[in-house]
C-alpha cells in the first residue's frame, strides 16, 4: 500500500507516522518499525507524554506474568534500538518520545482543530490527499486503546471535513467543497450531517438534481443499513430546495 503523510506545518526533526503502516522519519531518513516493536511505538506516541514502564507492559502483554510483560517490553525496545530507531526514551521508570519529535497524527488533529476554531489559514483549506483507509489510524489493530483512540480521531476528522466543505463553499469554490464533502461520507456513509453537507455544495454550485439524488442515496442506505430514515429537518431541507429550483428558461 502506498501511504501518504499528514506533514506537521512545522517540519520536526523526527516523526512518527501513525496513520497507516507505523514508520519514522529520523534524522532525514525513513525507517519501517520491525513487527515486534510497532505496538510498543504506537502506544507511547499515543500518549503524548511520559508512560510509566509497568502500565505500558500491562497494556500490551495483560496476559501472562508482570515478570513476563517487563521482559517483551525490554526486548522490544532493544529492537527498536537496534533497528536504528531512537526516538523512544526510557528510564527505570518511564518511557516517552524524544524531545522535538511529533507525529503526523498531531498534525491531522492540529489542522482539524483550525477549522473547527474558526482559525484556518488559507494553506488549511483544501482536501488532504488521503485515501481512506491511510486516514485510519492504525487499521487493522483491534486493541482497545487503539479502538478509543481511532474512534475519537475519526470523528474529529469528519466534523472537520465537513467544516472544510462549508468553508470552501462560503468562498465559492464548489468543486473543492464538493470533494470534501464526499471525503467524509466515503469515510463514514451513515452519517447524515456529512450527506447534507454534500447536498448543500450542490446547491451552492446550481446542481439541484445533483442535490436530490444525494438525498436519495443517503435515505437508501440509512433504510437499508439502520431501519430508519433521513430526518424531518433534511427532508424539508430537501423539498425547499425543490420548491425553490429556478424555472427552465423559455
């Protein structure tokens, strides 16, 4: 798979890179993390500060011994080590990220929090090239601290999304906030908020049919998928939008 990188705005020494296959970019160079340490990196990164050595050891081996835990952890970080990673740092009771390195994860949820502040810049506003599966952190594992982790880092990037969309279109760039808009729902298709987000950027640009037929892919699938369907206030959203279509010229 071919990832592409969340830069961070301000070029660290090192990185992290979490959404996707673990890598580090040190010292210039890219490194792929061996197997056996991609856990123990991802666990510290994620905490975004010190971890005590006996918590991370219990988190990532439960089963089995303290002894036992303490041992795969000192191993893995030997590993890591001697893989030329060092961007860990530890001591007799902690374990944390070097000093001046940063993750792109920190720069996905640095952005998404500009746009949602209010605060976005002009570089902020435009479709980060990701696909959706590199936007997923960590895809593939199924650990709870990595469930918690990606669930609230996916909502914060769809209610960006969705800003970036209102934003773009505000400004008239429709085309931009069309994409955006369609991010988020390829991202998650059973979010309403993302679909009207989408049918309201068609409208913007003229595209009323454009509109409706989002409206009906949407209930389609919220009827297929859940049992329900779109709410009071999209439909009337919707029929407004009908009433409201300029008339053909003659």
């Amino acid at each position: 798979m071919t990832v592409a990188y969340m830069e961070p705005r301000q070029a660290a020494a090192d990185v992290v890179y979490l959404l996707g296959n673990p890598s580090v970019m040190q010292d210039g160079r890219l490194y792929l993390v061996p197997e056996g340490c991609k856990r123990v990196l991802a666990f510290v990164a994620l905490q975004r500060g010190r971890v005590d050595r006996r918590h991370a050891a219990g988190s990532l081996w439960p089963e089995g011994s303290e002894d036992r835990a303490s041992g795969n952890l000192r191993s893995a970080l030997w590993r890591l080590r001697g893989a030329g990673i060092t961007v860990l740092e530890s001591d007799k009771i902690s374990i944390f990220l070097r000093e001046h390195t940063t993750t792109d994860l920190d720069a996905l949820c640095e952005w998404a929090d500009r746009l949602i502040a209010g605060t976005a810049e002009e570089e902020d506003l435009h479709v980060p090239e990701w696909t959706t599966t590199v936007a997923e952190l960590l895809p593939g594992w199924y650990d709870e601290w990595v469930i918690f982790e990606r669930e609230r880092i996916r909502q914060r990037m769809l209610h960006a999304l969705e800003v970036l969309s209102c934003t773009l279109r505000c400004a008239g760039r429709y085309g931009e906030a069309i994409d955006a808009a369609m991010d988020a729902v390829a991202v998650e298709p059973l979010r309403e908020s993302a679909h009207r987000v989408l049918a309201e950027a068609h409208v913007a640009e003229g595209n009323y049919i454009e509109a409706r037929r989002s409206y009906i892919r949407y209930r389609d699938i919220a009827r297929r998928e859940l049992g329900v369907e779109p709410s009071a206030a999209f439909r009337a959203w919707v029929q407004s939008c009908g009433s409201s279509q300029p008339a053909p010229q003659r």
